[in-house]
C-alpha cells in the first residue's frame, strides 16, 4: 500500500472521466483510477495493490489468464474477426465443448457480446418455441439493464422511472424472502412455491419462468429441495425453466454449473462474465435440442456472435478450469474461508448470517440479531477500511459483504484477505 489516500493525478482523471462519461448509478462517478489488473489484483494509478474479491464475475481464471492471452494472442494473429454470415473452427470447438460440459439434452447453442442479450435471447426463444408471451420472474433479481431484461428483472435502481415496460412480465417473491412473509423453517420455501403455483393456475399464457438459481448479489443459496420441486412444477404446468447463470457458473460455486448442485437440468441455461476469461467479452444461451424451434426468425444476429477472440478466449477458460482443477479449488478453499466467516460471526454481533457456495460467500451486517435491522453505514466503513488494507469487495442490498475471489487465489491470499476483513471489524 502506498497510503489510503488519492494523489493529485488520480482525482484529475477522475474529475475528466465525471465531466466526459454520462453519470448513472453504480458505476459513474467511479472510485479510483486502476492501472493493472493480474492475478487476484487490481493495482491503480497509485501503486496500491487490491485483492479482488469482486471483478463483476468475470475473474473465476484470475486476470491475465496465461493461458486465455496465449488463445487470445494466437487467433488475433490468424482470425481477428469473423463476418457474421459465415462461422469458424473455433466458434464450432466452443459449442461442442459447451454441449460437451452441460447435461441432458442441453444441446444447441447461442452466443452473444454479453449476457443481457443472452437474456433476450432467452426471452424471444421462450416466446417462440411456447407461443405464449408471459415469463415469471422474481423481485429483487438482476438479469441485464437493457428494456426488456430490466422488465423481468426485479431491482428498483434500473426499473423506476422506466416507464411501461415489457408487458407480459410477472414477479413473485424471491426466495430470500420467504422467511418474512411465510415465517422460518424448512416450511417457508414450500409456501412460497404453493403461491408460485397459486399464481400459475391463474396465469395461463406463462411460456417460461427466468431465475437465478444461487443470486450471486447478496448471495441467496436455496436448498435442494426448492429447485428440484420449482424443476416438477414447471413440468406440470408446460412452461420452460430458464435459469440466469451469469454470474455464477464456471467453477463459482464448485461446479461447472451452478444447477448441478442441485442434481435438475433447466430448459435453458445463460452464461456470461466469466466466459470470456476476463478478457473479452461473452456470452452463451445453451437450450434443449428441441427448441431449435426458430429458424424463421432471428434471436441474436448480433456482429460479434461468433466471434474468433471471444470463443478462443472462452475455450481457453474451460481449459484451464479443468486442467487446474478449479471445481475442487472452490470447494476447497470455500470450506476454509466458511469456517474463518463463521468464526467472525460468534465473535462479532455485527454479523447476523454467513451464507454460501464454493468461493462465494455473503457476510450479512445487522444492528441486532433479532429484528434484523440492516447495518447499512457499518457496512459501508467495513468496506473502506478493507480497501485501504488492500481488500476490495462489493456492498449488496445495503448490508450484505458479497465475497467471490478468483478461483485462482491461493491459500496464502485467501488467508490474508480474511485476515484484513476480521481486523476491520
């Protein structure tokens, strides 16, 4: 660390990227100036050094993948692009291997620039393969900022003061939120799913049903039970099971996919952020093979959609996460980091829940354990005090410590950026 505060050159940039770049929430003004990015770190203008246990979740392989920039390096020198009316080994080597790492009959692949398109690519496939214009969705999710992914998105920072938006779009409760209308206990989730069902069986044009199976924000982790009966009363009622894995797939939560810790197989499945190894970026819509439904119509047709770079780059990243083992580095150093969060949490009142997966655990702030109250200003000091340290992470729903390191991380790093985290409470 080379002090905690900004030199003169830093809040000069800062001050032209305010004056240059329109402002929105969460990312414009920004925080600091970032020079490099490698490993687990983010190093700025500065020289300060940050463990990052945030990366928008593109970094599962670390930054600067050696073996994502050698791919990457390779093709730009043989394909740099690939005009959409014709396709490239590469591109077919991704798909194959994708269909090749997903289960059941999740055969037939799409991919986009970026994960809100796969969301509308989802979006548009569910309407045409059912007929049915209707999709259910959950309040508080994140699928994308775009029109349409906002409208069945469920946060209130991208939706308010939107105006109409995609009709058709249905909200239930999310399962986080179970517990404060249904009570706690195994017996909340069920309800839940009986009002989901209640909602169904008054809703007959519903084609599909959009969720995240772990949210990756304020990390909720449902049990077993709540996917694989969500799985049967999908089956039940005709619709298709779409499950928003963006953030979470690629060796997050200690596997490949974040649906197979829940032994169910969706209709579709979306992956992005971390697909393209940090580097470019990428996303993908796998689907059943009998959804290829759409041969009249264009889902994506986007310019980039096969692109050379990003699927080389992608390939690359699958590679390294099975020829390193990254499913059981996650699992692994994810019971580690558990027990050092759960060992906070008995020495600190602050801590009011610990929750979890493979490397991505959510540290929950409250001002009392008993009514809740969320710790939102303590949150928020913790956090700072952890970036003057050399931790960086993210604030979710006001009082939540989101924590997802690179999976690359070693056992030394994670060992400090735990210790950084327990010293600033």
């Amino acid at each position: 660390m080379a002090g905690s505060h900004l030199s003169p050159q830093a809040f000069q940039l800062l001050e032209e990227d305010s004056e240059y770049y329109l402002h929105q929430s969460l990312s414009t003004p920004c925080l600091n100036v970032i020079e490099k990015s490698y490993g687990i770190y983010l190093e700025d203008i500065d020289g300060r050094k940050y463990m990052d246990f945030h990366g928008n979740s593109v970094h599962q392989v670390g930054y600067g993948n050696e073996y994502v920039i050698k791919a990457v390096k390779e093709q730009l020198d043989v394909l740099p692009f690939s005009p959409r009316r014709y396709t490239n080994r590469t591109a077919i080597q991704l798909a194959k291997k994708l269909v090749e790492l997903a289960l059941g009959n999740l055969n037939k692949v799409l991919l986009a620039p970026g994960g809100t398109s796969a969301v509308s690519m989802a979006l548009k496939l569910a309407r045409k393969a059912t007929g049915k214009f209707k999709i259910m969705s959950m309040w508080d999710s994140f699928h994308g900022a775009s029109l349409d992914a906002i409208s069945v998105g469920g946060e209130a920072i991208f939706r308010n003061g939107m105006g109409p938006l995609l009709p058709g779009t249905l909200h239930v409760l999310p399962y986080n939120s179970y517990r404060s209308f249904f009570g706690d206990g195994h017996a909340s989730h069920e309800k839940g799913l009986d009002y989901l069902e209640y909602v169904l069986e008054r809703e007959m044009d519903v084609g599909a049903i959009i969720l995240e199976p772990i949210r990756c924000t304020d990390v909720q982790v449902p049990p077993k039970e709540y996917h694989q009966r969500l799985r049967r009363i999908c089956d039940s009622h005709g619709i298709l099971l779409i499950y928003d894995e963006i953030p979470t797939a690629l060796g997050r939560t200690g596997k490949m996919f974040a649906f197979e810790n829940y032994e169910v197989v969706p209709d579709i499945v979306l992956l992005g952020k971390g697909l393209g190894g940090g580097v470019f970026p990428l996303a993908a819509m796998v689907a059943r093979e009998d959804l290829d439904v759409t041969g009249d119509i264009a889902l994506g047709h986007f310019t980039h959609e096969k692109s050379s770079i990003g699927c080389a780059a992608a390939l690359a990243t699958l590679q390294y996460i099975e020829d390193y083992g990254l499913l059981e580095r996650a699992n692994s150093l994810g019971e580690y980091m558990k027990s050092r969060l759960l060992e906070m949490q008995k020495q600190y009142e602050l801590i009011g829940d610990v929750r979890g997966i493979g490397l991505l655990y959510g540290v929950e702030l409250v001002l009392d354990r008993k009514t809740k109250v969320k710790a939102i200003s303590e949150a928020e000091r913790i956090m700072y005090k952890c970036m003057e340290k050399g931790l960086s992470f993210k604030v979710s729903q006001g009082n939540v410590l989101t924590l997802a390191p690179p999976i690359t991380i070693t056992d030394q790093e994670l060992e400090e950026a735990m210790n950084i985290l327990k010293a600033c409470f």
